[in-house]
C-alpha cells in the first residue's frame, strides 16, 4: 500500500481492489461520476457506470470510453431511442451494437405497453412503428388484444388504432426479409390482407403486380397493385379480363388509350366499369350514343357529363321517362336559361321518402322535386 493511500479516499485508492470494494459501497453521484468517466480499471468504471444516474455522463460513457463492456454498460441505463439507435448503427464493437439494438427494442417495448397516463397514444404508435422483432411485436399486439393496462386506459379508438398499427409492423416485418419478387408475390396473393398489403409494398416488377391484381384472394390487394401498375399493356389486360368487377374498373380508371377505352365502355357486363371507362373517353360520338343508349343510368349518367352538345342535352333534360339521375346531369350542363326555368318551375319529377321516428306509430312521407331544385341551381350558377 503506498504511504498516500493512507490520506486519501478509499475509491482513490492505489489497489483496484479496494477501490471497487469502495465503488460498491458508494452513492454520491459526483464521485461514481468521476470514477465513470477517469478511472484507470474499465472494471472500475463499468461498475460505477451501473450504479450512476446522471444522463449526460451515461450518453457520454456509451458513445465514448475505450472498452466495449463500459459502453454496454452504460446503454443499458439510457432510454434516448435516439442515441440507442445511433449507437446500434455505428458502434465500432459488434457485440455494443447487438446490446444497443436489445436494448433499444426493450424501450420501444416498454413505451408501445405504457399506460395512457403516462404514455400518449402519440408516442405508443410512433414506438410501435419502430419495432422490428417480431416476438416483441407479436407481445404487443396481445396486451392491446386481451386489454393489458394501457389499452383498458385508453378510449376504444386508440386502443383499435394501436392495435392495428402492431399487426400491420408485424405484417412488414414478415415480408422485410423477403425480396424475392415471386415469393412477396405468392404472400400478397395467398396471405391475409394486411400481410398482402405489405408484401405489396416490396415488388417493384410491373408483371407481378399485375398478376397480384388479377389473382389476389382479396379485392384490397388486387386495388392496391392496380394502383402501383403504370404500364398501360398490363393495365389494358386486366381491365378487360380481370375476374372482379371492381379491379376491372380500377384498372380502366387509369388507361389513357381510347380504342381501349371505347370496347370496356361498349362491351364490358358490369355498369361499375363501363361509368370508369366512360370518364377518360375522349371520342365525342361513343360518348353521345352512350348518354342516350347504355341500359344502366350510372353509366348514362356518366356519358351526359361529357355531353357538351346543347341539343342532346336539351333532350335528355326535358325527357320526362329519363332517371332523375341522367336528367340532372344534364341540367346541370344546359346554358338555356328559359329552359331551365320552365323546369324549375314545373317540372314534374317528384321523389317520396318515407321516414319512420322512434316514439311514432308510423311514418310520414316527405315529397321532393329534384329536378326542379338542380334547375334552381344551374340558374344561380349562370347568373353569378
């Protein structure tokens, strides 16, 4: 023992050994401070590390001392996601960026699973949204399932919302070690809808979006691969022989060829699909023979709002055995002010509605004249 051991502290001491007998008996902060950051034994430092509280001195240790088991220690007493993060990225020790990578996932644990009281929604989502392992995720969304103390805290809203926000970073995380182009294909065609969303996300090839877009199991999958096709080939197929009506429209929504576009308008069984294609026309003829002969007036509808023949929409306007549908379309378009006020003021098209009221032994029927009241509206737009 040298002679100045006798003079000064115990965790000054000359011998490690009695310094860190002494470490363990201390609690002022200052001093585990000093041992943190200057003692010659990462032993030393590391347990005082343990045993410290001070933020700024445990952020300084983890990114900075010289031995990889005084930084891991170190992080493992911080909850900053944020440095956690940067030193799971850029620690020169596999091992700290392992334990920084743990340990980060346990505060994104422990915050996802906190009280409303102590935690915001806010917060749970964005450290849910930062979760990859799938055996934390799969814990999450088990206490917002069975109603752990958070989710009981909560309003029901929040609690769904949560909820959904673990299932569908689940559903990410499944598929973003996946990046086969026909394997995150089989996923999105056969798997559950959220899980077929987020394989979705990862394929880039236009040919298998476009075989998710006819074959998917469900009409979410197929409308979100219509949405990400760009290729009008692949887009021409699939809305003239995609199975679902809707993915055919989906699909038409998006073509810009007319001759296309003029068979699906023509041709197509379902009037969902024909209304889609009859929106991007551009030839004058098929949409004038559209606006007065396709037997589903959506779709006529569809038509007369492309009208811009003043005669034709005359006609339609006036044709008291048109739907009130089409005739309004027109009305809409007219520019003859004589015309409609004639139909603002008489026209004939009358609407019933009946409504039943609790505490009411019956209904009462409330009569409208639609077309009377799209006149009125067409006037005052033109005499603005």
């Amino acid at each position: 023992m040298a002679l100045m051991d006798l003079f000064r502290p115990k965790w000054m001491h000359s011998d490690s050994r009695v310094r860190r007998a002494a470490v363990e008996r201390l609690t002022e902060q200052a001093i585990l401070d000093a041992i943190a950051r200057s003692d010659e034994s990462w032993e030393l430092r590391q347990a005082a590390v343990e045993k410290l509280s001070r933020l700024g001195t445990l952020e300084h240790i983890a990114e900075n001392d010289r031995h990889a088991k005084v930084r891991m220690a170190a992080l493992r007493r911080l909850s900053d996601q944020t440095i956690l993060a940067e030193i799971a990225k850029t620690d020169s020790d596999a091992d700290v960026r392992q334990a920084a990578s743990e340990h980060l996932a346990a505060v994104l644990r422990d915050v996802a699973m906190s009280p409303s009281s102590r935690v915001s929604w806010i917060a749970r989502e964005a450290a849910i949204n930062k979760l990859s392992d799938q055996a934390i995720l799969a814990e999450v969304v088990e206490y917002y399932e069975v109603g752990g103390q958070g989710a009981r805290d909560d309003y029901k809203g929040i609690s769904w919302r949560l909820l959904d926000a673990a299932r569908k970073r689940m559903a990410e995380m499944r598929v973003a070690v996946v990046a086969d182009q026909a394997a995150l294909a089989e996923i999105a065609k056969t798997d559950s809808e959220r899980d077929g969303c987020a394989a979705l996300e990862r394929i880039t090839d236009q040919s298998v979006l476009a075989d998710v877009a006819r074959n998917a199991r469900t009409l979410k999958v197929q409308a979100a691969a219509v949405e990400r096709i760009t290729n009008q080939t692949l887009l021409a197929d699939i809305a003239g022989q995609a199975r679902n009506s809707d993915t055919r429209a989906n699909a038409a929504a998006k073509l810009s060829d007319q001759e296309t576009l003029i068979a699906i308008a023509m041709t197509d069984p379902e009037p969902v699909v024909r209304a889609k294609a009859v929106r991007r026309l551009a030839n004058v003829d098929v949409i004038t023979e559209l606006a007065t002969t396709d037997h589903a007036a959506w779709v006529r509808q569809e038509a007369v709002m492309r009208v811009t023949d003043q005669a034709l929409l005359t006609e339609i306007a006036r044709n008291q055995e048109e739907e009130p549908r089409v005739r309004s379309a027109a009305i809409a378009r007219l520019f003859d002010e004589a015309l409609l006020a004639a139909i603002a003021e008489s026209d004939s098209c009358v609407v019933t509605t009946k409504h039943y009221e609790r505490d009411y032994d019956g209904y009462y029927v409330e009569t409208e004249f639609p077309l009377r009241a799209a006149a009125k509206k067409r006037l005052a737009e033109l005499r603005r």
